[in-house]
C-alpha cells in the first residue's frame, strides 16, 4: 500500500518518537503550553503571574515581608518593588513599615485584594482542568502529588511539614 502525499505531509508534522519518549521533553512542552495560557488569562485581567503569585502568597493569611515575597517567588527585590506598587496602587496590598526594624516593609492582602485572589484563583482551576481533562480525579492527583516530590527534591520552597 501506497502513501499519498498528503498522509506523507500529515505525518511530517508528528513530533518524533525520541521526544515524545523523553519525560522531560513532555513536562517542558505541557508546562510551557500551561505557562503561556496562564499568562494571556492572567494579563486579560489586568495582573501579571507575578502579581498573582504575591497575591496567591499573601493569600495563605499572613503578613509578609518584601524580602520573603521576593525569595519565596524567586524574584529580584526591586522587580518585587515595581509588581507591589502596583498592586498597592490598586487597593489589593497595603505596605507598612516593620515596627520592629524600620528597613523592612510588611506586606499584606486588602480586602479587596482578597476578593480579587478568588477571580484569580477562578481562571488558574479553570486552565488547570482544561489541560487537565483527559485525566480523571485520581489520575489527577497521582500526576500532582508525582509533581510535587520531584519538586521537592530540587527546591525547598516546594516541600510541606506533614
């Protein structure tokens, strides 16, 4: 049997079977795919990933310092500086002096930083279950919690007290 041209030139855009092999290839094109949706969904909201990853932070109730944002998110600290006025000018952080050392501002979610957090929140599930969707709940969280233990072994930031 023959193969006509055009199952030839559907074929040739198939990636090849070494990288579809790789688990690494696979992660880094998913969580590519992933990152770029989050950040047009992100952006379409008037906030960058960044933004929702102070927000997301702040989210887990506590008063933080600038310094533990910026190296919890992996960010320069005057990069920080730039995504917190932002926010602050927005009504959603507020800043003030550490009362116990002048040098450091703390940080915390406004109400309506909080309320933001949950539209947020809405869109990152919503992207999350449209990758997602082939998998059911089980396979879900086997894919999650795998993720999570090689996080774990590469950065500390990763891992939870049990």
């Amino acid at each position: 049997m023959t193969s006509t041209k055009s199952e030839t030139q559907s074929r040739s855009l198939f990636l090849p079977e070494e990288l579809l092999a790789s688990t690494g290839f696979l992660l880094a094109r998913v969580g590519y795919g992933i990152k770029l949706r989050m950040m047009e969904e992100l952006e379409a909201a008037g906030f960058t990933g960044y933004q929702y990853g102070v927000l997301a932070f702040l989210g887990e109730g506590a008063t933080k310092t600038q310094a533990s944002i910026a190296d919890v998110l992996g960010l320069d600290r005057s990069q920080l500086v730039g995504e917190l006025d932002d926010l602050e000018a927005r009504g959603l952080v507020e800043r003030r002096r550490d009362p116990h050392d002048r040098r450091r501002h703390m940080v915390t979610l406004t109400s309506s930083g909080k309320r933001q957090l949950v539209k947020l929140r809405a869109i990152v599930k919503r992207i999350d279950d449209a990758f997602l969707e082939p998998l059911d709940e089980d396979t879900r969280k086997q894919l999650h919690d795998t993720l999570l233990r090689v996080a774990c072994s590469h950065d500390i930031r990763y891992k939870r007290d049990l």
